[in-house]
C-alpha cells in the first residue's frame, strides 16, 4: 500500500469512528425522547469515505415537542464529536423510507 493510500485509510478509518459514535448517541438521544429514527446512506450501507456525513430520518409523522428536543440534542451532538449530520423528516422523504433506511 502506498503512502497516500495508508493516508486515505486512517482518515477513512477515523472519520468511521466519529460516525459510528455519533449514531450511538442519536439514538440513545432518540430513545429518551421517543422518537423513531433511521439511517440512510453512505453510513447505513456500510460505504463510508473520509469526509461522509451521518444521514439520519424521523420517522415521525407527527413532530411533537419532543422532537424539537431531540433535534436539538443532534446538532450538539455534531458539533461537540465533530460530525456533519443531515436530518431528514419523514414527511419531506417518504422515498426514503420504502426499504432504504437501516
């Protein structure tokens, strides 16, 4: 393996683990506050690169306080692991959730 290619490999392995620790607490954030949420993409096909972000959908119809609260708890979530995440409603993509998200 060449250099640059061990290079692109850590990077890609570190960027996973950022992901991988940003999903936990997303959905232990989800749990606390009931709502229903999945993963799409990149991190939810197991096809992550160095600069991949976190992908993830509520999956409620209805957005009770509740999720604005959760909502909340992601975006500090992102900034304090250092994680781009991209939040989808239910509602605004039903195609994702016909057999895409994990």
């Amino acid at each position: 393996m060449k250099r640059y290619e061990m290079i692109i490999a850590k990077h890609k392995a570190s960027q996973l683990a950022k992901l991988d620790s940003a999903a936990a607490a997303i959905r232990a954030s989800a749990a606390r506050h009931g709502v229903s949420i999945g993963f799409h993409g990149s991190y939810a096909h197991g096809c992550t690169g160095a600069t991949s972000d976190l992908d993830v959908i509520v999956l409620d119809k209805d957005s009770p306080p509740a999720t604005e609260r959760f909502l909340d708890e992601i975006d500090d979530i992102g900034v304090s692991l250092g994680v781009s995440i991209d939040v989808s409603n239910e509602m605004d993509a039903e195609h994702l959730t016909k057999g895409m998200i994990h």
